[in-house]
C-alpha cells in the first residue's frame, strides 16, 4: 500500500486519513520517514 516507505506494497506500515496532507522526508541511505502531517481538523 505504501511501497515509498517500506518497499513492500503488502506491508500497512502507516494509515493516511482522508483528506490530509503529509511532507516526506528521505535521509542519506534512502529511507523514507513522516517529517509532518495535517488533518482536515487541523485546517
């Protein structure tokens, strides 16, 4: 579901609520991480 983070697209790794925005951010050795994330409640 999430091949861009844990490379595997059967793994659920993180859950996306609808209608969210979310910044990723990848280090040095390529690995993929959640840096913030906004909910419609937040906007």
């Amino acid at each position: 579901m999430f091949p861009l983070i844990c490379g595997d697209e059967e793994r659920k790794v993180v859950e996306f609520q609808m209608g969210g925005v979310v910044c990723l951010e990848r280090d040095a050795e390529g690995s993929w991480a959640v840096r913030w994330a906004l909910t419609p409640e937040l906007v």
